[in-house]
C-alpha cells in the first residue's frame, strides 16, 4: 500500500482505513445486507459524508485496496527495470496479489462476496476497470510496440489469470501454468521479432 507522506495525508489515510476495517467488520458479524452505509458511520464514530469522502458506494467498503492493486498492476509495466521482460514483471505482481486473497484471513471475506450479487458485480466491474488501465500502461510503452488489441487482450488475460487462480486448488502452480499461456499469447502478438517485450 502506498504510504502518504504529509500529516494531512496521514491522517485522510487513517481515518480510511478506519471507516474500512469497521465496515468489514460489521459485514463479517451482521451480513453484508444487513449494515447501512449510516451503521458504519456510527461505529467508525464519523459522519456519514465523510464516509462518502472516502468510498464511493458501500460496495466499494469491501473492495478498499482496489486503488492500491490497480496502480501496482500498472506499476509492474511503467517502473519494471530497464530491459526486464513485461510477462514475467507482470506475473510476479499477480503472484503476490493472488498469495494476498488466498491468506487463511480472507476466505471469510471472498465467502461473503461470492453470497452477494451486488459485490460480484461491483468486483466483476472492478477487474475490468483494471483491465483497461492495465491495457493503457502496456499500449503507452514504447518498447513494447503492440496493436491496442493485442494489449487489451494481454491485460483481460492477466486479470483473469489473477481471478481464475484465487480460485484454483494450488494458486500458485495455477499462476505458473496461465502465464506460460499468457507468454506464449504475448509472443505471438511480437510484431517485430522482440517477443520478451524488452527494448
């Protein structure tokens, strides 16, 4: 998570958190339908605009490192090391977010997610809204040099590699055998014999 720096920031910062860690909380003890926006407030002892300040929707309550995994699913093309390959940069952050949603501490909260069709939605639009930004930071490299195409579709495979994975018995052999086929799918986009994606 990307730590703020000024003692404003902070402060916005921890009062998130906060608003965050009460609302899952709630949802965990009550369900998920039966906490308002207006119950988080009150036990996070904030006012219910200061709550709207910080999220969007109460869906996005259960989602609040949305933020936090978009921009580091971008970061892993736009500050990889020079000449390091984008497949295996972008498999090493999915990695890492899949070892993050398949800690014995969140099978409560994917339960609750999978019970509920307003957050599978929210979450399905969640991936594809990654989806894009993740196809925009690999179109704007110039190294790479893919059609739009090629680097949405790249992007689509790489979320659901991330998704398809969490569930999957063993995540991490699932993660290994998706992106030999996402490698081999990049290769075969290479429009001039530079398949790694390097300069």
């Amino acid at each position: 998570m990307t730590v703020p720096s000024g003692r404003r920031e902070r402060k916005k910062a921890a009062t998130r958190q906060k608003i965050a860690d009460t609302a899952l909380r709630l949802f965990l003890e009550r369900g998920y339908d039966t906490v308002g926006i207006r119950d988080v407030a009150a036990e996070a002892d904030v006012a219910v605009t200061t709550v709207f300040s910080h999220f969007a929707s109460k869906e996005a309550l259960v989602f609040e490192q949305d933020q936090d995994f978009e921009q580091r699913l971008t970061q892993a093309v736009t500050i990889r090391t020079p000449h390091e390959p984008l497949i295996p940069a972008l498999r090493r952050e999915i990695q890492a977010l899949v070892r993050h949603c398949t800690a014995d501490s969140a099978a409560p909260i994917w339960r609750m997610i999978d019970e509920s069709p307003a957050l599978r939605e929210y979450e399905e639009s969640m991936r594809l809204r990654h989806a894009e930004s993740l196809a925009t930071a690999i179109a704007a490299d110039p190294d790479l040099s893919r059609t739009t195409t090629a680097c949405r579709t790249i992007a689509r495979f790489v979320i659901d590699a991330y998704s398809l994975a969490r569930d999957a018995a063993d995540p991490q052999t699932a993660v290994d055998e998706i992106f030999q086929m996402i490698e081999a799918a990049w290769a075969v986009t290479c429009p001039s014999g530079n398949p790694t994606g390097t300069a």
